[in-house]
C-alpha cells in the first residue's frame, strides 16, 4: 500500500533530529542528501522546512564565504521555543481577557436593546479575536513539535509501534507456515480466506 506523505510539521520535527542527533554544521546541498535517505524528507521540500525553521528562531544560519551554513543544538533550540511559547502565550492570555469583556458588552447590550452599529461593531471584533486565538493555538502547537523532548517521545513511540508490527507480522508468517504443513493449504488461499494482504512484510 502506499504510504502517507509526511506533514509539514512532522518533516518540521525530522528536520530538527538531523541537528539535534549530529550536532553539526550543514550546507544546504548537504540536507538535500541526507534529509530524504535518513528521515525521509522529500528533497524538493528540505529548502522550504529548513526556511521555516530559520525563520522561528529555530536553527541558525550564517554565511561564510560564498557558502550559507545551518546548525541548531537542542539547548539553543529549547530556549528559543520557550521564549516563543512564552510570547504566544502571553498573547492568548491577553486575547481571551479581551473575548471575555467583549463578550459581556455584548451580553450586556442585548438585554433591552434592538442591534445596534456598537453591537455590530463588537461582534466582528469578537470574530476576529476568536480567529486569532485559534491562529495563537495552531503556533502554539506548532513548536511543541519541534521540543527535543517531544521529538525523542516521537521517535520512541515510532520505535515501538514499529517493533510490534512487525511481531505481529511474524506471527502471521508463522501461523500461515504451520496451516501450510499441517493443512496442505496454499498460501494464496490462506491469504484470501483470511485477508491477508499479498504483499504483507515486515517494516524497515
């Protein structure tokens, strides 16, 4: 079957294990190679994750000669999306204070009252500060992907739920030999009568 093409913030995250994991310096012609081969990037995407990761303050870059180099060290990296949560969330605080008050001006005003331009004019802004406190939420979001901590959670996760795959893929193998010696069975027949795909294999 074909596989699910990454998010942008899941290649945002496998981005930041080629930093975190090496602890070196880059070119970009040199995450071009190793993006797609070990986290698999693909390499026509590698140029606009590693912009987007420059641009948070995430990784860091600086040209040298003709050359630009990327580097980011997970304690660098952690301060500034700390700094970054911490600005975002102190936004959110502030947007939902203002929700708050405008929401009871607006409760206010309708007992007694026909709409009114005021009215009118606070339910927009109220829409607005909803739409920017999900916009809030999704940045929010959005660097707790890239927290070392969260990415190694990420990868461990990935380890187990692959490891038990493929054990559960060797139990289907093993089970689908005995019926062949005991029964006679034919694997194809196996395979259909209990919906085994044909192509089942184990998980690199």
């Amino acid at each position: 079957s074909k596989k699910k093409g990454l998010s942008f913030e899941e290649k945002r995250a496998r981005m930041m294990e080629i930093f975190f994991e090496t602890k070196d310096v880059f070119q970009l012609k040199d995450l071009e190679k190793i993006a797609p081969k070990e986290k698999g990037i693909t390499p026509m995407s590698v140029k606009e994750i590693l912009q987007s990761l420059v641009d948070d303050g995430m990784v860091d870059t600086d040209r040298i000669g003709t050359s630009n180099y990327f580097w980011a060290f997970p304690s660098k990296a952690l301060h500034a999306r700390k700094r970054k949560l911490e600005e975002l969330e102190s936004q959110f605080a502030e947007s939902s204070q203002k929700k708050e008050a405008l929401q009871k001006s607006i409760e206010k005003s309708i007992i007694g009252r026909e709409d009114t331009a005021e009215r009118a004019a606070l339910l927009e802004e109220l829409a607005t500060l909803r739409q920017r406190k999900e916009q809030l939420k999704t940045e929010i979001d959005k660097y707790r992907e890239c927290d070392p901590d969260v990415v190694e959670e990420m990868r461990q996760t990935n380890k187990v739920a692959k490891e038990a795959a493929n054990r559960w893929t060797d139990n289907i193998f093993s089970i689908k030999s005995w019926a062949k010696r005991k029964f006679g069975f034919e694997e194809s027949r196996i395979d259909k009568g209990f919906g085994i795909p044909e192509d089942l294999d184990y998980i690199d």
